[in-house]
C-alpha cells in the first residue's frame, strides 16, 4: 500500500452550497478512481465544519463517535481513519450533514488520502 498524495474535490465552478454533498463525494471518489484508488482501504480522513454555530456540542457528539477533532472558534476538523467507497461511506456523509444541521454549522466536506495496493 502507497500513499500518493491527497485527493481532494475538484474545483466547483458553480456556488458548491447548492451542489448536494453525495455530488461533491462522488467527485471526490473519482477523482481517488483517477488515482487507481477504489477507496476501500480504510484511510486517513478529515471532515471540515465552520459557522457560528455550536462547535462545542459537535466536538463533544463526534468525539463519542470515535472521531478525533481539532479546531479554533468558528471551525472544526474532525479525522478518523475509514474505508471511502461510496457504499461504505454514504452512512458517514449523511451523519456529517445531519451534525451540521443539529450544531447550525456549514459542513464543508471532506478529504483523505489516496491508497492504492
């Protein structure tokens, strides 16, 4: 297993607030594909929250979920290490968008690292 570098969600041309986030994943995964990475080695993965909103209580919920979590006042990362394909991950992605919704923060999606065997 190699780490290449990091793969990252191509540029959105348009207001990425409307483009819904399984969108935003799935451009996230090909661009792992483009990488010969099929995203089912589990992985170094961060998750990125900012707003006004409750940043505390979001820390405290993802913590209890396993996850590690860093951040200053107005944002929040929170790592863990899991597989990315989008069977696997599609439970995480609507448990990100449901946290920012309960916390009133924008989740502003996610980035791993590329593993190919």
């Amino acid at each position: 297993m190699s780490q290449l570098g990091r793969a990252r969600q191509e540029p959105i041309t348009v207001d990425e607030s409307e483009v819904p986030h399984e969108e935003r994943d799935a451009a996230i995964r090909a661009s792992l594909a483009a990488h010969g990475d099929s995203g089912v080695t589990p992985r170094h993965t961060l998750f990125y929250f900012h707003g006004d909103g409750d940043h505390d209580d979001l820390n405290e919920v993802a913590r209890r979920a396993g996850f590690i979590t860093r951040g200053a006042d107005d944002a929040t990362v929170l790592e863990t290490t899991i597989p990315v394909d989008a069977a696997s991950f599609a439970p995480v992605s609507a448990m990100m968008q449901s946290w920012a919704a309960a916390f009133q923060l924008d989740y502003d999606g996610w980035e791993c690292a590329v593993v190919t065997n």
